[in-house]
C-alpha cells in the first residue's frame, strides 16, 4: 500500500505524483550508481511528470513530449542553466557556450555562430577524410585477431577532426593526453553533480588534485593552439578565421573584446563537448554492429556506392544517417537536460514553482511510447519514415539546441562509412554489448572490444 503523499515538502507544495522521502532513501545506492535507471523507474512507476521529495529547489522530471517541449521551446526562455549539474561541468569549461546562463549565452552565441555555418561545414569533409584514412591506416596493422578498444580510436580521431576544423591546430600528437584529461575532469564533475555538499575547490583531496590536474592538461592544449594560431591582441597570421580566430576577433554589442578567460572558456567547452559526444556515439554505434554483420555490409554498400556515384555525404547515404540517428536516440550525446524555472509556470497541468529545477531526458523521452512505436526495439530504418521529429531531441531542441548539431552529423555518418567499406568488426568470443554508464554522456562501461578485419 502506497503512503498518502503529503501537501508539502517543509513548505514546498506537492504538485505532481512522485516517490517519497522512504522511497528515495531505499533507492539511494541506484540513484548514485545509475541514475539514469533511477529516472527511469519513477516515470514509469508515476508518470510523465514526476516530482520528487525535494524542498529546496523543487525538483520535477518532466517526460511528455509536450511538456519537454515547453520547457525547451514553447517556453524556452523561462528556464534558465544556472543548476547544480552544469555549475559542476563549468568547474572545467568555465562560462563557456555549454554552461553559460540566459544573458551570458545571448552574448555568445552570436560570437560563435559563424564557425558553424553550413558554407564552412564543408570544409569538414576533407578534414574527416583525412583522419579516417589515418585511423584506416592504424586499423591495417592491428594483428590478425586482436581485440582492440574502439572507443579509444574513435575519441582520439573525434578530437583530431574537432582540433583541425575549429582550431586549425593538429591535436593527433597528444591526443591521448587530452582525452584522458577530458574523461578524468568529467568523472569529478559527475561526482560533483550527484552530491552537491562537497569540500570546496582550495582543499587538496583525491578529486579536487584530480580534477585541477585534468583542468591543467586542457589548459595547456588551449595555450598550445594558441600559439600555433600566433593569435596576439590585434594580429592574426591567416586569411582563414577558424574559431580562434572569431573569438579573438569578436566585440560584444559595447564594444569590448573578449577576455582570454572567456577566449579560454569558450575552447574548452568545444574540446570537451565537441569530442567527447560524438565519439561516443560512434562507439555504440559499433558496438551496435558488432552483433549484425548483414547490417554492416548493407551499409558499407551504401557507402560504396555512394563513393562511386554521387559521393560520400550525410545527404548521399540515407541509410546510415537512419543508422546514426537510431544511435542517437538509443544513446543521446547527452542523456540529462536540466533547467531552472525563472518564473512560475504550468505543465501538463501541474503547477510549477519559480527556482524550481527540471529535468529532461532525451533517453527517456525517447523511450516514449506515447510518441515512439516500439522503441525497445533497435530499428536502424527507424528514420527512413515518418518519426515524431519534435520528440526526437538528441541535441537538445530550442534557443539553446546544440550548435555543432550539423558537425556531428557530418562527422559521424563520414566516419562510418570511411571505416565500413574497410572494414568488419566483431566481438571476441564471449564478448557483448557493454554496459552504458550514463555520465556527461553515455559511455560504454569498460570500452568497446572488438576483434577488426578486413573486408574480403
């Protein structure tokens, strides 16, 4: 028999269904080892809106597509990013682009726009072609039979292609170093995030050295590319403005440059969450293929033909892209979405208080069977048809809806097909889907080994 949920959490009103404080303490070990099954269990034990046994903030999870899409669109400009989980992630990316709150990221955003534009994304292809046929290359000589960790390869070559096309620095020497740092910041940034009493930054414990030796790292790979740039307070060194570039260069609406703080920020944020996010859907996304040979060979035959034909584009290889997109959904770059409530609102009915916190999910929502049919099932054809596109939120959707959306689809679908006509993966003997361990990003818990050959 379920407990009469009260009127009040010590003042906070009770709005929406949801656990209660026993409940929560007897799900303690899940929420801190997998929270991400945690949400999970309460949407589907209390429904679309949940809120949870929190006075302060209030703290609801919203899983209706109509209400995630009030929260990010309809009403986008009501909920802020000043919450726990991205001031914990600005311990390593500063106010960049990623973490900056309402009227920091209005001033940004506009800065960093033109890096994206669609124009220069076509720079990205022969940037992609050249980092793939280098990871061709090392794929070649693994020996015959080795098990190989591909979410290695695909981070260290996401993080090339991020350096050579925003940065125009070659990152491959010391990629490694870098993403070791990258995933090393962000699993203190995790632990931060769940538990918000912490020793302040200045007290020397295990985390805090660790994190400030990650933070070092990234520090030292932005100093590097900035001299690579030979970017100085007035003088640039080439006719061609990547990011660097655009930044050094960008005055706000009063006039004033940026700072090198913000210059600094801005890099790491991209460093981190440019990499980080697509190699690990690319890594599920060969985890994926390991089980299926058929579906490697029809896609790599797509690639082929396209290769022969029209060329390799995300445009020209619609099955792949469908592929990538079932990836994303599965697997969204970033599986948890939180905002705070600026002013009072209404969702599905239930009333929501300002400075109460919310939270998103793109993995639950796409686990929506109100909107999803079948989505237990993995249909790499999925997105051929018709989908329900306003449900579909992998990066996020809205004013703030990811900026490098379009660069990791190039990027991705590229990487795919450049290593599918080369190649076939499997698991090794005994070998399996791994685990998702639902960080930043849902990262596959342990790698992903596979045994590669080469095509016959």
């Amino acid at each position: 028999m379920k407990s009469k949920r009260p009127a009040s959490f010590l003042g906070t009103p009770s709005t929406a269904p949801g656990p209660l404080g026993p409940d929560m303490l007897r799900d303690f070990a899940l929420i801190r080892n997998n929270p991400l099954a945690f949400l999970e269990k309460s949407w589907r034990t209390y429904g679309d809106v949940v809120q949870f046994p929190i006075p302060k903030p209030p703290t609801y999870l919203i899983n209706s597509p109509q209400g995630v899409r009030k929260v990010l669109v309809g009403n986008g400009r009501n909920y802020g990013k000043s919450t726990i989980q991205y001031r914990a992630l600005s311990l390593v990316t500063g106010e960049g682009l990623l973490t900056a709150d309402t009227d920091v990221w209005q001033r940004t955003r506009p800065l960093i726009q033109p890096a994206f534009h669609q124009a220069l994304l076509t720079e990205l292809v022969p940037i992609t072609d050249s980092v793939t046929a280098g990871l061709v290359d090392q794929w070649r000589n693994i020996p015959q039979g080795a098990v190989i960790d591909v979410d290695q390869f695909m981070l260290a070559g996401a993080l090339e292609v991020v350096g050579k096309f925003l940065f125009g620095a070659n990152l491959a020497t010391n990629s490694h170093v870098i993403t070791d740092a990258t995933l090393s910041a962000l699993e203190v940034v995790i632990a931060r995030a769940r538990v918000p009493i912490t020793p302040p930054n200045w007290i020397p414990t295990p985390a805090n050295r660790k994190l400030q030796r990650s933070v070092n790292t990234l520090d030292q790979a932005v100093r590097s590319m900035l001299r690579q740039r030979s970017i100085d307070a007035t003088h640039l060194t080439t006719d061609t403005p990547n990011m660097i570039d655009l930044l050094s260069r960008a005055t706000d609406q009063h006039g004033n440059k940026l700072t090198a703080r913000q210059i600094r920020d801005e890099i790491v944020t991209f460093i981190v969450a440019g990499h980080e996010t697509v190699a690990s859907a690319l890594s599920w996304a060969w985890a994926i293929l390991a089980m299926d040979p058929k579906l490697q060979d029809e896609l790599a035959h797509e690639a082929g033909h396209a290769r022969k034909t029209e060329g390799i584009s995300v445009e020209n290889m619609p099955r792949i892209r469908s592929f990538f997109d079932e990836i994303l959904r599965v697997y969204p770059p970033a599986w948890l979405i939180t905002r705070k409530a600026l002013e009072a609102d209404s969702i599905d009915g239930h009333a929501i208080p300002a400075g109460a916190l919310i939270i998103l999910s793109p993995a639950l929502l796409h686990q929506n069977s109100k909107v999803w049919d079948s989505p237990e099932v993995f249909i790499p054809d999925r997105f051929l048809h018709k989908f329900p596109r306003e449900s579909f939120i992998p990066f996020g959707a809205g004013l703030r809806q990811c900026i490098g959306k379009d660069f990791a689809y190039v990027q991705g679908v590229l990487f795919l097909a450049a290593l599918l006509q080369k190649f076939q993966v499997r698991y090794p003997e005994g070998g399996n889907i791994p685990e998702g361990e639902p960080l930043v990003t849902i990262r596959p818990r342990g790698g992903v080994g596979l045994v590669v050959s080469l095509r016959g």
